[in-house]
C-alpha cells in the first residue's frame, strides 16, 4: 500500500477544479482547499475528507482513493448548487489529471448526498481515484 499520492492527486484535483470555466462562471472562483472559516456568502466548493485502501498487485504499490468534494451555497433552492456540483462531475469524471508523484489510473463519480442546512443548501460528492505509485 502507498499513501504517497495523496497529497499529488489532492494537488491535482484542486487545479483542475480551480482550472474549470463552467464551475468558475458558477462560483467566482471560490475553490478551497478546506472549508472557509466563519459564515461565507454564495456558492463554493472545498475539498473534503478521504479514504484510501490498498490497491497494490504484482506489478506495483497502488491505492484507491475516495474523496469528497462539497458544493455549499447560501441559495434557497438547490437549483445553483446543483448546477455547480454537475460542473464539478463535469470536470473530475474521466479526466487525465498529471500527478507530481505517481500516476493517475482513473477517476470516476460514487455518489452525491444533497441536503439543507442551516444556511442553505450542501452537496457531498464522493468520487473514487485508482493510483499507481512507481516509488513503492
């Protein structure tokens, strides 16, 4: 097992996100690494939490990484959340993202859990990397 992409995939996925013009024109480019502190205004998308299991085979080291990317937005329906949280699908599903460490072997979309909250509207999308790491 190898948790040596991590941060890399993290990295990745964070300028990819920030990189989108269909999520931008949707959130003004409010992407973060962690949830803003204090009460923030709009739509946002922060980088959540992340389980990874052991992936290795025969021919290497290895992790699957389940990542949650959530949408927040102060709205009063769930219309603009919804939009920005299918430009963040749009983005991640299928994309080849470069690795500084590693190797990306694919990306693909788990499943959404929207709900309301205090100050609107939340979704948690959870999506599932495969990596190869050449070190281990």
């Amino acid at each position: 097992m190898s948790y040596g992409c991590a941060a890399a995939l993290q990295a990745a996925v964070f300028q990819r996100l920030l990189a989108d013009e269909a999520l931008e024109a949707l959130v003004d480019g409010a992407v973060h690494d962690a949830m803003p502190a204090g009460q923030a205004n709009g739509t946002y998308v922060a980088l959540g939490p992340e389980e990874v299991r052991d992936a290795s085979d025969g021919t290497g080291g290895g992790a699957e990484h389940r990542f949650v990317v959530s949408v927040v937005s102060d709205a009063a329906g769930f219309q603009r959340a919804k939009d920005a949280a299918a430009a963040v699908s749009d983005a991640l599903v299928g994309a080849d993202l470069a690795l500084s460490r590693g190797r990306l072997v694919g990306l693909s979309f788990v499943k959404a859990v929207a709900r309301r909250t205090d100050g609107g509207r939340r979704i948690d999308l959870t999506f599932r990397a495969r990596v190869e790491d050449w070190r281990v």
